[in-house]
C-alpha cells in the first residue's frame, strides 16, 4: 500500500512501548493486548476503539501504545485519529496532518493515498487531517463505514482514537461500526460516576466493551515508580 511519509518537527508525546519495549510499562501494554486477545475468542475482534470518560485521562497515549504493541506482535495495524476536534496522533508520531480522515471521508482521498507509514513495523497512521465543521455527521457517514471496511480487508487490526464519549456522541457513533472498545480512566482523576456513565453509553453500542484501562498507577518496585496499568 502507497503511503507518504513526511514529518515536521514538534513536541513529542511518550511512545514507551517503541522507546524502551522492555520496560514495565511496555510490559503492561502487551498484558493489555493479550486481555483483548482472550476477550475476543468467540468473535474476532479486528476494529477496536479507545475512549475515556473526559479530557486529560491519557486515552490517546494510550491508544498510540495499544497500537505499537501490536504491531510489534506482527500484525499489520492502522491506527486512525477520529478526533475530528482536538486530534494528537499527529504530534505524537511527528507526521503531516494536511491530508487524513476528514479528506477520506469527503472523497478527496482514498485511504491508501492518506494513510502513512510510522517508524514503527507493520503501523501505519490515519491522522484527523484538516478539522471539519461536522465531526459526528462525518464519523456517522456511509463513508465512514466503508472506509472501515476497507481497512478490515488491508489491515489485521484497526485501533480508532476517538474523543471523550461523555463530550460528544462521537465515540457512541464509531461503536456501532466497531467489533470493540476500550474505555480509559486515570487514577485520582477520573470520578466513578462518570466512569459508570461512560460504560452506559458505549455498553448498548455494537463494540463489545472489553474493559477499562486504569492509566497513571504508579507502582513502587525496585525504588523506582511505573506508570500505566491496565
């Protein structure tokens, strides 16, 4: 598949799992994948979700490492920014933000002309591209559907960044063309009724809910502190 491959320069966000693969935390992204593994037994799961309740809970760090440690596993994954209003995956990965979801969506591009190669094995991104005045019409689309179906044929595994589901529909929306979701919560931030009002959002949706991601659990081993947990 033909992708571009330019970058800028910018704040990078933390990649533990390509950074150092055999730290704790990167260690606590592959028990996260082996989780979804055995959640998905009966049905495949091929196109998964990550959502969180609000702001700041750390869902697209999350959603990023998700994605390398799988294809670190040997799939070949996409991981597609959905965050029509606040997207990151392009920071995070240093890549070019001009052409990207909302362009596939609209029919400017195809996937195959947007989506671009990581410096990560077998990880391709789908970045937001230029932000639209209609997220959740775009993301509910036939186009968006299709573009999903496109993607189970090319790609093992598909991970969505998506906004927080308390905030907008959007997250409810993609669930309903997914296989999975993930809901990510941050320790001594995230309130459980908000948490529990997440999971009755999504739980109804077509994604099977696999769980949640407990983010920020700082545990002392060896004098040192690990974050993330799953």
């Amino acid at each position: 598949m033909a992708k571009r491959k330019k970058q800028f320069k910018t704040n990078v966000r933390s990649l533990i799992t390509k950074q150092n693969p055999k730290s704790p935390i990167s260690e606590q992204f592959r028990t996260i994948r082996t989780n979804v593994e055995f959640a998905s037994v009966d049905e495949k799961i091929q196109s998964m979700l990550v959502t969180s309740s609000g702001p700041s809970e750390g869902k697209s760090s999350i959603t990023a490492n998700l994605a390398i440690v799988f294809a670190q596993q040997g799939k070949k994954v996409l991981l597609i920014d959905a965050d029509l209003r606040k997207p990151t995956t392009h920071y995070t990965f240093k890549m070019d933000n001009r052409v990207g979801l909302s362009t596939v969506l609209i029919g400017e591009k195809t996937l195959e002309e947007a989506a671009q190669e990581t410096d990560v094995p077998n990880l391709d991104l789908l970045t937001c591209g230029p932000i639209p005045p209609n997220p959740s019409e775009l993301l509910g689309s036939n186009a968006m559907k299709r573009l999903l179906e496109i993607a189970e044929e090319v790609y093992d595994m598909v991970i969505i960044d998506t906004p927080p589901v308390l905030a907008v529909t959007d997250a409810q929306i993609l669930a309903n063309i997914c296989d999975g979701s993930i809901i990510v919560a941050r320790s001594e931030q995230t309130e459980y009724d908000s948490l529990l009002k997440a999971k009755e959002l999504i739980e109804p949706a077509k994604a099977k809910l696999l769980g949640v991601v407990l983010n920020d659990v700082a545990q002392k081993h060896s004098n040192t502190y690990y974050y993330y947990g799953n």
